[in-house]
C-alpha cells in the first residue's frame, strides 16, 4: 500500500493551512453598472453568492485563518502588462481605481492580502502561490466571480499546484445560472464541491 491510498479531498482543516480565496468581487464586476448590465448575474450574487461570502468572511476570521483577495486591477497606467486575451477582451481595470476595489460588503481588513490580477488565472498573473507555499496554505477555498471563468482557472491551476482546491459552489457566479451550472459539472473533478453551509461546519470544527 502506497501513501497515495490515503489522499481524499474529504479531509478536516488543519489549524493554519487553509485559506478563503475571493475572486474579484469589485466594484467593476459587481457595481451598480454590472446590475444594469448583467441582471441575472447581479441577482445572483446579491441574493446568494455575497451574503454566502460574508458568512465564510466570518467564520474564517474567528477561527483567524488566511483570507486572500484577488481583483482585476491593472499594475500600469495605461494597462500594457495585461495577458493577450484581457486585451483582446477589453478586460482590465487602472490601478488604484474606483473599479479595482472590494466591493463595501465585503472590504478587506488590515492585513488581509490583496492580489491586483491582469489575466483571468490568479496563479499565471499573481504570486499567489509564492505566498501559499510562505504561510503553509494545504486547501484553498475559491468563491467569487466568475464560475466559468477565473473561479475555473484558480481551481484547475491550483490543483496541478499540489493544492487542495475546494470550490463553495453557492458563494460563486457566472452570468447566468446555466454557465453557472455547466461549469461547476466541468471542474468538478478538480476539487472538493461544498456549500456555504458545510464549508461552515468544517471552518468550525479547527
């Protein structure tokens, strides 16, 4: 029998090893602007994803356990060090802009990292998982924006990291339910799917 008999995702949290991982939850994808736009997506997260969030925000500072923010946030003025795709895409927000911020709800608090992104994968545009390996993170818990796109990219590339991913699937949206639906069954394989309510009872139980 080999050590890797005895890996499983359904594992308890280790005091000190786990971290809350929010994607881009800002104010340019989540404004007032983003509720005309994408009402579908708004509704989401105003009725599920965002209050979900601030339960997990919760939970993970009483037990004092790491929170790490992304947002899209370009690191030059005029946006050049963005990916190919961000370009092309029209995607990115200027540096220390309105855009680029945490949304109110959900404001970082001292101390609590910030990672500026210019591509949709947290792992290729940040030094996330340098400052993973620093503070001894084992399992990564991802909620945030967008399911089907950067909440896909951190789970899949956390994983071939070594990383315990686990996805809350009912503090994540995509732009409609459907894309929402269709690519938790795509990456589910990837990781660990909890709820809001389970990913609670396990932060708890450290």
């Amino acid at each position: 029998m080999t050590s890797s008999d005895f890996l499983t995702r359904g594992r308890p949290i280790s005091k000190g090893t786990a971290a809350l991982l929010i994607i881009d939850v800002q104010n340019g994808t989540c404004g007032p602007e983003q509720a005309r736009r994408r009402p579908e997506l708004h509704a989401a997260l105003r009725d599920r994803a965002v209050p979900n969030i601030e339960s997990l925000l919760r939970a993970f500072r009483r037990a004092r356990a790491e929170v790490i923010f992304t947002v899209i946030e370009n690191l030059t003025a005029n946006g050049r060090d963005r990916s190919l795709d961000y370009k092309l895409s029209g995607m990115g927000f200027p540096k220390g802009s309105h855009e680029a911020q945490v949304i109110p709800a959900l404001a970082p608090k001292e101390d609590e990292l910030v990672l500026p992104k210019s591509s949709s994968s947290v792992f290729n545009s940040t030094m996330l998982d340098y400052v993973l390996r620093n503070i001894g993170i084992e399992d990564v818990f991802v909620v945030g924006c967008l399911t089907d796109q950067c909440i896909d990219h951190a789970v899949k590339d956390g994983a071939d990291r070594g990383y315990y991913m686990t996805c809350i699937h009912d503090a994540c949206v995509a732009e409609t339910e459907v894309r929402h639906e269709a690519a938790l069954s795509c990456f589910g394989g990837y990781c660990r799917m909890l709820s809001t309510e389970d990913a609670l009872s396990l932060i708890g139980a450290t």
